[in-house]
C-alpha cells in the first residue's frame, strides 16, 4: 500500500494560493482607493465578497459530490463532500464575522435581522446539522449515503438565500449579478454604496476572488489526503490488531 | 399455474398513494395518538411561551404568527417521528418496500398523510389563536399559506425523518436536522401571514415575494425528495 504523498499539483496550489492571496492583500491595503463614504472600512468588503464566494462555491462542490455519490457510490466522492463542506463552513463563518465587523461602522450594529442575513445563518446550521448526521451512523456505506442525500437537501438553503435577496426588500447590497437592482436600491437611499465606484476597485475584487478560490482549491487536495492518510491509517491499525490476535 | 400480472408502476402509483394515505389514516382512526400527541404538545407550547410574553397581550398579538409557525414546526417533528418510527419498530415498513408499490409512491403518501395529519392540528391551532390573541387568522390566504408551508415542510420532514430513524441518536437528530432546513420556509410563510393580520388586506404585490418563495421551497423539497427517497430507504 503506497500513502497518500503530498503530490506536485497540491504543491503547486499550495504556492499559487499564497502568493496570490498576498498579492491580494497587497492590493487591498495598497493599490484600492479609500471609499468616499466609509473610507477605509469598506476594504472589508474585498474579503468578505471573496469569502461568501468561497462559501457558496464549496457548497456547490459537496452538492456536486453528493449527485456523484448517489450515482456511483465511492469513497472518493464522500471525502470530497465531506472536504468541501468543512471548508465550506469555516468561509461561511468568515464571511459572517467581515460583514458583522463591516456592519457596525456602516449599518452601527453587529447584527441585524435582515432576510439575507437569516438566510446565511440558516444555511450555516443546516450544514453544522451535517458533522451531526455523520457522527450518528456507524455503518460506512450508509453513512456515504445519507449525507449525499442530506448535501443535496442542505443545498437549498442556499439556493433560497440567493433567490431571496433578490426577491425581498433587503438592506444588504447584491453583488453578484446585481448592478440594477443595487443601483435602485441606491436610488432609493437602501444601501450605503452602489456598487463599485471606481476600476482600481472591480480589479482588486477580482483579483481577490480569484486568491479565494485558489486558497479554497490547495485546501480542499490537502484535506481530501489528510482524509486519505486516516482511512490509511485506519486499515493499518485493523491490521496490526489482528496480526496480534493472530499471535495469542 | 399463472402468475397475476404485475400491473405496471405508472398505472398503479396514484391508487397505491392513496391506499397508503388510506392506511395510515386508518391507523390514526383507531388509535388517535399522532394528532392528539401533537395537539397537547402544542397547547403547552403556546402557554409556555405566554409565560416568556408575560401578561403583556399587546407583544402576544404581534408575535402571533410567528408563534404559530413555531408551535407548527416543533409539534411536526413529533408528528414525523411518531408515524415513522412506529412503522419502523413494527416492522411493518419492510413490508411496505417488499410490496410491490413504487418508492416515490411510499414517499408521496407519507407525505400527504402526514401533512393531513399536520393539517388537522393546524385547524385546532387557529381556532387556538383566534381565541388567545383576537387576530384574524380564519381568513382564506392565512389557511392557504399554512396548508403550502405544511406541505413543504412535511416533504422535507419526511425525508429527514426516513433518515434520522435509522441513526444512533434517532429522537436526537431530527429536530437539529429538520428545523434548519425549515426556516427558509417559515421566514417568508410568516411575512405572508402577518401581512394578513391587518383588519385591510394587503396588495396582492406586498405578499407576493413571500408566497412565491414558500412556493420554490414546496417544489424544490418535493423534487428533492422524489430523486433521493430511496437511496434513503433502501436496505
């Protein structure tokens, strides 16, 4: 049995991911013009953006996963459903706390009970709900699929989280997707910025997606080995056990 | 000797809905344990929340809605877990997957016994709330509202529910998986409720958002349901 090695793509990601995300910061910090209104609170706004990117896009992943799973049941897509869950929600928590930090000076509260805001803290709960399903099943198969089923159901939360913002008076600006409506909701004195005042802007947004994503990538190959070198060392322990009961 | 034929899954999945609901109300008539278990708990419920109001009717009233929807959903989870698991101990579920019946068919006629079920508590509640808090809840949109958000909330439940009876912790795990998954339901079946509680009607444009997503919510359960109940049940 050969383990796991940290192989030449993951080291590759590892690097680009790093030089990229400090590429971005850079930029953030440095080459970003201070916003009129907020002035430097609004350089939040590129992590958190890049975050609740990452978010839905390893949710979009474990949905992916999980179809798989159903269609052809393998380990691999259950540890890839797995990886991109936990990833998932540790982005989805960052995004969270840059927008509560970000929501304070702009909105002068942590928190508020908007509809998007519900939406996101109900998607996190139910994919929290996920780590709870799986540590109540013994049985390995039946673990592999159930938590494909539950991936595919959780995904609507997200799906509803998207639809709703777009549907529902909000207070929460709309990026993706959402130059109108962010305009009219600017028109109409709703949200505190319409959309990206300047070019240096959009580049940095973008420049700082792409470093999300990349850090999302390189985590989710190192994850889905350390996931590997468990199932490994699993086995092996099982072995020595029984090579010593063997013995006795 | 002949075999009877084997009608074919198409022509038989609306009659074996039906016999299934059949089924299960029929068990319900004789023993009137899930609807009774779910019109007590909801009762103390509501009273317990009434202490958390204090006397202050004013606050009651205006969280009303909210409250029914809440009294709803806990009083669902028991409903679920009652007419699952009680299959399921018996053993009578194995026979039913035996049976000749198409698994979606399994699937739509819990669904829809249950949410008759669900239904019936909710006749009960609003008459409750009407008492208690003095608000319209009679009016035909309320009623429609609650039986979409009791469907769809039910289509979710009974998948989750299929899954959960068959884990370690069973009664533990439902209502940590299922609630959450339920709240994008309620957050706009509750905006549409309210919007009703006024003595004037709202603009069909002031609700419409909030039905439409209650809506996406039913649809998007049921299809979910439908393409993965039985990776659920299977042995």
């Amino acid at each position: 049995m050969e383990l796991a090695k940290l192989n030449r793509n993951t080291r590759i990601l590892n690097i680009a991911a790093i030089v990229v995300l400090a590429i971005a910061l850079g930029m953030i910090f440095f080459y970003a013009p201070v916003e009129q209104t907020m002035g430097n609170v609004q350089r939040i706004f590129y992590f958190h953006v890049g975050s609740a990117w990452v978010g839905s896009l390893a949710f979009l992943v474990a949905l992916v996963s999980g179809i798989m799973f159903l269609r052809k049941p393998s380990r691999k897509w259950d540890t890839t459903a797995v990886a991109a869950v936990e990833i998932g929600l540790v982005f989805l928590s960052m995004a969270i706390v840059s927008g509560s930090v970000w929501g304070k000076p702009a909105w002068n509260t942590w928190w508020l009970w908007s509809p998007r805001l519900t939406m996101v803290t109900i998607a996190w709960l139910a994919y929290a709900a996920y780590f709870m399903l799986r540590g109540a099943i013994d049985d390995e198969e039946r673990r592999g699929r159930f938590s494909a089923v539950y991936v595919i159901i959780s995904f609507v939360t997200i799906i509803l989280t998207f639809v709703s913002i777009r549907i529902l008076r909000d207070i929460h600006p709309v990026v993706f997707g959402g130059a109108m409506e962010s305009a009219q909701g600017a028109s109409e004195g709703l949200q505190e910025f319409s959309g990206l005042d300047s070019m240096k802007m959009v580049i940095t947004l973008n420049v700082s997606v792409i470093a999300f994503t990349l850090v999302f990538g390189a985590w989710m190959l190192n994850r889905i080995r350390l996931q590997r070198l468990t199932d490994e060392t699993q086995i092996l322990k099982s072995r020595v056990a029984a090579q010593l009961q063997g013995e006795v | 000797m002949t075999t009877p034929p084997i009608s074919s899954e198409q022509s038989s999945f609306w009659p074996s809905i039906w016999t299934i609901m059949r089924k299960d109300l029929r068990i319900e008539q004789h023993t009137g344990q899930t609807v009774s278990v779910m019109v007590m708990f909801s009762l103390v419920t509501v009273i317990m929340f009434n202490f958390a109001l204090g006397t202050n009717l004013g606050a009651a009233r205006e969280l009303s809605t909210g409250l029914l929807w809440a009294t709803i959903l806990l009083a669902g989870t028991l409903g679920l877990n009652r007419s699952l698991a009680i299959e399921q101990e018996n053993q009578t579920f194995d026979a039913l997957l035996i049976a000749p019946v198409h698994r979606n068919a399994i699937y739509l006629g819990k669904v829809f016994s249950i949410s008759l079920f669900t239904l019936a508590l909710e006749a009960i509640l609003v008459v409750v709330f009407i008492v208690f808090f003095d608000k319209p809840f009679w009016r035909p949109p309320v009623l429609l509202v609650l039986a979409m958000g009791t469907f769809g909330y039910i289509a979710a439940g009974v998948l989750i529910t299929s899954m959960s009876i068959q884990t370690r912790s069973r009664d533990v795990l439902l209502p940590v998986l299922l609630l959450p998954l339920s709240l994008p339901l309620v957050l706009p079946a509750a905006m549409a409720v309210s919007a009703y509680m006024f003595p004037q009607w709202p603009e069909w444009s002031e609700v419409q958002s909030a039905i439409s997503l209650v809506l996406i919510y039913d649809l998007l359960m049921v299809t979910v349901g439908l393409f993965t109940y039985h990776y659920v049940v299977e042995a």
